[in-house]
C-alpha cells in the first residue's frame, strides 16, 4: 500500500511557492552603515536569497515577522506555500523566538528549511549543547562553564588564558579584545560586563592555541561536508586576540575585520581534514541539526579537533561563510538554497507531522 506521504512526494510540484520569512522587528537605535549585521543588510540579503530562488522558478513571497504569530499563521493560511524558508533570528539580545517560531511552523503543518525547534535551542543554550557533545564523548573546549553570578567564580582553580562571552548569543556578539583573559581581575571584570550587558550566564572556557576551522555542512537524511574554511589571523596586530569577534564578522572599518580573513579550501593534511569533518557531523547530527549548518572547530595543543559552537540555521547570504564553502565545492548560490528547500521535504529525522492547528481555509457563509 502506498504511502500519503509517497503520494504527496510523486504529486509535487518542482516549482514551489515559497513563504521566506525573517524578522523585521527593529529598535530605535541608530545603526552604522559598516555593520554587516544590521537590519539594512538582513533585507538586502533577503532580496538576493529571493531573487536567486525566484531564477530557479519558484515562487517567494517574502513575509517579514514583527513579533506577532497571529499575524505570520494568517498570513501563511491565505499563501499556502509548499515550504516556508525560515531566516528568521533574533536580533534582541537573549531573545529565544527563533526556536518558538521554529516550533509554530511545523504545528501549522508546513515544511520548514534548517533545523527544528530543538536544534536551534541548542545553539543558542551554548552550555547545553556543549554539554551534550560532551556526553556524545565529542571533544569540547576544556574547562568549559557556565556562570551565572559573580559569585560562582570563587573558590576554583583557573587555569589562563580564558575566552569568556554571554551564554546565550551568537554571530560573535559579546566578543571583543577583552574577551581572553589572563589573570582573576580580568576574568571577574569581563563576567561582570557580560552580566550587567546582556543580562544572560557567562560561559568560560580555556583558550585553544590552535587553528580554527569552519565546517559547512548540507543535506538532511544524508549530509555533505563542504570544503574546509581556516580562520587566518597571522595578520592580526599584537594585543588584538585570535577569535571570531562580531567586530571581525561585521565591522568593516575595524582592525580586526580588516586583518582577519577566511581561506577557503584550507590547506590541511587529509587524515586531519577527515577528522575534523567527522567531528562536525557529528557534532551536528547530536544537535538536532537539519538541512545545512556550520560547525566550528579549533585545535588544541596536541592537534585535536575541538567543537567551539555548533551553528544551526547560519548565515545564508552570498558569498561568504557557507555560500562561499559551497561554491569552492562548484554548488552555485541558487543551488545551494535550492538544496536546503530539498532538505525540508525529507525530515527531520523522526518526526511525526501532525499538524496542531487547522490551516483549512473555512467555509464561505453565503447571505440568503
């Protein structure tokens, strides 16, 4: 007997209507025009992400969020797209809607691209997930903890230098020239500015010498690692740490942004290459991660891989962090979300669809 859901599979159409939503919610705050991370750039690479959809035949509707589910079911009720390509990421320090919105598209019955709600709660409860890996017996930063008062610092024995930031955020927030430390004073210092900033628990973990690798990752039921990306700071003036600060991510005119760049394919012995991408995937297969992601891994004293931050849902835009891993691998940029909407049609892993909300449209009452 076959299936519905090999029937629906045969019955698809290969041009979707594709719901591509993200949020628009915006502060008041003036934002400078060299942050790659702000809202400006979010729309701008959202338009390339539905242009580059929509030269492949489907059909995006762009819908922008702003904090209201009511809002995002009706309008998705009168779209009926096939899929709803999800870009949406908090941008409010320790919000946690991105994996609420996550949940809520599933409940509506729609495919949804990259990770579910779970792996997108991981990546940004770092302490849990880094945890996680742990019990998976997947090599993490040693000395990792989490603080959640000043006072928790007391009576252990440090061991420098220590890399500290927020618990709770990503894409470098929290990170800067203060963020190894090398001493007490420095270390109680920096968990108090993190505390008082972002109002989330500190992680702290011992600083790895080593290089540091980005690993993308693509596929559902069957996953493909893209081409090693190394991290190179030997350009890095002294007294400027080696980390992936949002300044480095973001801030085209600082130093760090400026001196730090990313070599893709990196030169690496292939034993080393193969065991830094068997870490990856599993590493993100023990998070829950779906559809395409990135893992970072840098190397300790003794050369082994250890997973920094495993990255559901990241960074999409042209050109850069996994686009740019895909097209060192020959993947074209519309291939690559074409790819990820593939993805959606064939997981998560054991998950049953049933849909908790009635997405029916309901009956027209006719006047007599």
């Amino acid at each position: 007997m076959r299936s519905m859901s090999d029937g629906s599979r045969k019955r698809r159409p290969k041009k979707y209507r594709v719901a591509l939503i993200y949020n628009a919610y915006q502060d008041f705050e003036a934002e400078s025009k060299a942050d790659g991370g702000s809202v400006r750039h979010l729309r701008q690479m959202i338009r390339r992400m539905a242009r580059a959809m929509r030269s492949l035949g489907h059909k995006v509707t762009v819908v922008p969020i702003v904090g209201d589910l009511n809002s995002l079911q009706r309008k998705l009720r009168r779209l009926r797209p096939h899929v709803v390509f999800n870009q949406y990421d908090d941008v409010v320090h320790g919000a946690l809607y991105e994996m609420r919105v996550a949940a809520f598209i599933p409940m509506l019955g729609f495919p949804m691209t990259g990770s579910p709600a779970l792996g997108l709660g991981l990546s940004r409860f770092k302490h849990m997930a880094l945890g996680l890996l742990k019990g998976a017996e997947i090599p993490i930063p040693p000395a990792t903890t989490l603080i959640e008062r000043l006072s928790d610092l007391n009576g252990r024995k440090w061991s420098y230098p220590l890399i500290v930031h927020p618990g709770q955020e990503h894409a470098g927030i929290g990170l800067g020239r203060d963020s190894v430390v090398f001493s007490l004073t420095a270390l109680r210092q920096k968990v108090k500015d993190i505390l008082h900033t972002y109002r989330q628990p500190v992680l702290v973990q011992r600083f790895l010498p080593g290089r540091e690798f980005n690993v993308g990752i693509l596929g559902g039921r069957k996953l493909r690692v893209l081409p090693l990306a190394e991290v190179d700071y030997s350009r890095l003036p002294e007294g400027i740490p080696p980390i992936m600060s949002y300044a480095a991510k973001y801030v085209a005119s600082s130093v760090e942004f400026k001196r730090t760049r990313v070599i893709c394919p990196a030169e690496v012995d292939p034993a080393l290459g193969a065991l830094i991408a068997g870490t990856a995937v599993k590493a993100f297969r023990a998070v829950a991660g779906w559809g395409y992601g990135r893992v970072d891994i840098r190397l300790d004293e003794e050369s082994l891989p250890r997973v920094l931050e495993v990255n559901c849902n990241p960074c999409l835009d042209e050109g850069v962090g996994l686009a740019r891993s895909a097209k060192t691998a020959g993947i074209g940029y519309p291939e690559l979300l074409q790819s990820v909407i593939k993805a959606a049609f064939e997981g998560p892993l054991y998950d049953m669809k049933l849909p908790i909300f009635n997405m029916t449209a309901p009956p027209v009452r006719r006047s007599r």
